[in-house]
C-alpha cells in the first residue's frame, strides 16, 4: 500500500524556508538615477545651444551668385 503525505502536513516550515532563501538571495542594486538624468539633461542642452547657434550664426555664403549662373 501507497501512503502519500499532504504536502501541508510537512515538518518543514515553508515560511521560514521562504524566509531563509529571501536571505541567501543577492541583493539587487538599484541603478541610480543621478547619472542618468544628468547625461539626459546634457544631451538637452546641447541640443538646444546647437540649435541657437544655428539660427544665430550668419549664412555661409555671403557672395549672391550671379545671374549667368543661375542659368537666366
């Protein structure tokens, strides 16, 4: 004859087994958020003086091409 055991009449402890393998466990680091958000930040910056600039600095070309070259 088969005895099978109810998994809920064990002698072990399943709390205390959750507990002491949550201990085992490597923790986990958390990635802060400090350097992220200062790249971000950065990158933002950059893009809006770059965009300035554009829209300040003179035209390149300053000399009008003339006309026979234009094809007219």
């Amino acid at each position: 004859m088969l005895i099978v055991m109810n998994p809920a009449d064990s002698a072990l402890d399943t709390a205390a087994l959750a507990y002491a393998r949550a201990l085992l466990r490597k923790p986990m680091r958390r990635q802060r958020m400090g350097p992220v958000l200062a790249a971000a930040a950065f990158a933002a910056l950059s893009a809006v003086t770059f965009a300035t600039v554009m829209i300040m600095a003179p035209p390149a070309v300053v000399q009008h091409l003339p006309s026979d070259r234009l094809g007219e």
